[in-house]
C-alpha cells in the first residue's frame, strides 16, 4: 500500500525522523501466499513499517505475485474492514508499502509498490552488478514500479546470498572498506545502502561496520541477517542503522501470537534509547 503522507515509497523509507524502523522479509520460497499475508499483518501489528518480498534464489515470477498479490489485498481488506467500524481505534496505520527484494530479474511484480534496485557491490560477477539490473529494467519501467536504487553489501559469515552472488565477504574489521563503499554507493547517486550478514547468519554484521557506513551523509543504512533478538537489533540502530531486517525470525514462528509478540518485544528493545 501507499504510506499516507509521503508522495513516494522513497521519501517515507529515507525520513529520517520517523528512523529507526523494523522491516518484515517476506520469501516467497518458504511459505504460501496466504501464510505470507497473515504473517505480514502480524508484523505490521507488532510494529513493522515495510514488507519486503524477495530473498530465494529461484522463486519465479508467478510465486512472487502471488505473495505480493496476497499481501496487497490482506492490507486492503483490513484497512476497508476498519472504515465500516465507527469504533475501529486500533491506532495501526496499515498503509504499509509492499517492496520487492528481488534475486534476480526472473522474481518480479506489477503490483509491488517500488523495488529495491540493488547494485551488489562486492560481487566478483557481472551478472550482480549490472547484469540481472539490465535484464529486469525494462519490466520495471513497464510496470511503473518505483525503483529504489540501493547499494548491497554482503559482510561474512555470507550465508547463500555471498555464495550465489559471488561476494568478496566483507570481514568485521574491515571498517575503512565499508567507509569505501559507502562513499561509492552516494556517489553513484544511490539512497539505500543494505549490510548483509546472509540469512540466518549466526553473527549479524558488526556495530563498527554500520557506523563506517553510517558516517557517509546521504544514505539510508538498512541492516539484515542474523539479527533474532531486540539486543542484537538495538546494537544496530545505536550503531546507526535506520531500518533492521529480519526474515528467518518471522518463518521460525508458525504461531501468529508468537510471532506478534517476539516481533513487538524486539521492536521495543531496538527502538529504547540508551541510558
């Protein structure tokens, strides 16, 4: 859905005064349409403020828009439920945006809200920073989904993403590095710029790393992987990341309840300031 008050997917994701915020990775891999969206729903109540859509590597084009498709009308269905009940005050905004976070050019959506188009930056392969680019441009543009230009950096330990995406791993203590690409990314124009630790990472990428990242003005640090609980989130964020992902923390609960209430403590701890 379209975030109230902002024009674009890119202004609401890039304010820095609503920051830090928790996004939801949705893998159309691991769960059906209809389990996604009720997770979706679930997170947005706990507190999340983006869906993200992607992450497996050979997801096609149908199982995404489905997922897509699926979430879309969850929150459409529950924002029209809400203005046929007078006394409706759950205070939950469900105009939450629905972005891919594609693979590849084969795992696309017209009915996304924007993408994040995403230059991995320490790829040893074409095929990651300019080739799956050129290959899914033109749908994009056909399908006047809102691109997020984005530089992806994959830190160790990796996971799949490192291995499939032949990614030079950044090491925790490779702070100039980081620094490096940072600067990159906003000199070519970039306004997201994404550390990864791969999914399920056993350690998420390093405080010191996102705070090199960080330092660059101009940029928008987004986190992912490894990150399960709001101790390991907060870190992040006082580091000075503005969004933190999780995805294999959502799959692990199949009780919404559950789910609801780890996503909504972790939110909390993340979002406390420090003493």
């Amino acid at each position: 859905m379209r975030p109230q008050n902002h024009s674009t997917v890119i202004d609401y994701i890039t304010t820095r005064t609503l920051s830090p915020r928790h996004a939801t990775l949705i893998d159309p891999a691991n769960q059906s349409p209809e389990v996604a969206a009720n997770r979706a729903l679930t997170t947005i109540d706990a507190g999340s403020k983006l869906i993200m859509v992607g992450g497996s590597t050979k997801t096609p084009d149908e199982q995404v828009h489905a997922t897509v498709q699926a979430i879309q009308e969850a929150l459409e269905l529950r924002i029209w439920a809400e203005s046929q009940d007078a006394n409706a005050e759950s205070g939950i905004d469900w105009n939450i945006p629905v972005i891919l976070f594609p693979c590849g050019a084969h795992a696309l959506s017209p009915d996304a809200d924007a993408i994040t188009f995403m230059m991995l930056m320490n790829s040893e392969s074409r095929e990651f920073l300019v080739g799956e680019q050129h290959r899914g441009a033109t749908r994009i543009a056909e399908f006047a989904i809102e691109a997020l230009s984005t530089g992806y950096l994959v830190c160790a330990p990796g996971g799949e993403v490192g291995q499939v995406g032949k990614a030079t791993l950044i090491q925790a203590n490779d702070i100039e590095g980081v620094m490096g690409w940072a600067h990159c990314a906003a000199m070519f124009g970039f306004k997201l710029f994404y550390l990864e630790a791969g999914s399920g990472a056993e350690v998420p990428v390093s405080p010191e790393l996102i705070a090199s990242a960080a330092a660059v003005s101009g940029l928008t640090i987004f986190v992912g992987g490894g990150i399960s609980d709001g101790d390991a989130a907060h870190a992040a964020v006082e580091a000075g990341a503005n969004w933190i992902v999780t995805g294999t923390l959502t799959e692990n609960y199949h009780d919404l309840a559950d789910l609801r209430d780890k996503l909504s403590d972790l939110i909390t701890t993340m979002t406390q300031s420090s003493s």
